[in-house]
C-alpha cells in the first residue's frame, strides 16, 4: 500500500454517502468537512469518503503544503462504510484494517427479537 493510514494522528471517517465526484480542484471536500462538522483540518488528520458504490473511496490528507486526495478502488470486494448517519467518526488503527478488510468498523447495535406469538 502506498499511504500508511495509520501514520496520522487521526483518522476520520465521513458515514453516509459523499458525492465522490466532489474533490480538490475547488477544495469541496475540505469545506465540506470544516463546514458541516467544524473540525480542523491542519491537525495531522486524514478525512475518509465513501459514495453510494462500495467498492471505493476517497482520502484527504493535508501534509503541511497542500491537500493530498487519494483515490482507492478495490478490484476484488466491498468496503463496509456506515451509512446510518450524516457524521464523522474517529478510527483507531484496529478500525482501520476492518474497513480496509471490507468489514464495518463501527459496531453495530444489537436487535434483539420477541419470541415468536409474544407480545410486549
């Protein structure tokens, strides 16, 4: 792999889907992530993105001269992004090899089923 991603001191993932085709030419996704979420995008923090196909997703990163957008598409699977909410998540290393492995690393709640003709 080309970027270690757990090289920042913080690494942000974006639930919900993004519009992929937003990018760094007019810096969209940098305003979306300090506009919406109000959080700093100087600190050593990379900001993951995933839209409505699963297979890819968008990274950005400032290394203390520019933006860098990385762009990763996996030939053989699926990411597992959380789609439940529009908000940013900080992930520990651990979290990040699910998510690159294809699996959520979010967890999910748990649903717990009524036995069956029982009524509450």
């Amino acid at each position: 792999m080309l970027v270690n991603y757990h090289s920042p001191k913080h690494v942000y993932i974006v639930c919900g889907n993004t519009d992929l085709r937003k990018g760094i030419d007019t810096h969209t996704l940098a305003i979306l992530i300090a506009d919406n979420f109000g959080m700093n995008l100087y600190n050593d923090s990379i900001f993951l993105f995933c839209g409505r196909r699963n297979d890819r997703f968008k990274a950005l990163y400032w290394d203390g001269e520019g933006f860098i957008l990385l762009y990763k598409r996996f030939e053989n699977g699926n990411l597992t992004w959380p789609k439940t909410s529009e908000e940013v998540k900080e992930l520990d290393n651990q979290q990040i090899d699910l998510l690159l492995s294809g699996l959520n690393p979010l967890p999910q709640p748990k649903v717990h089923l009524a036995p069956k003709g029982a009524f509450y």
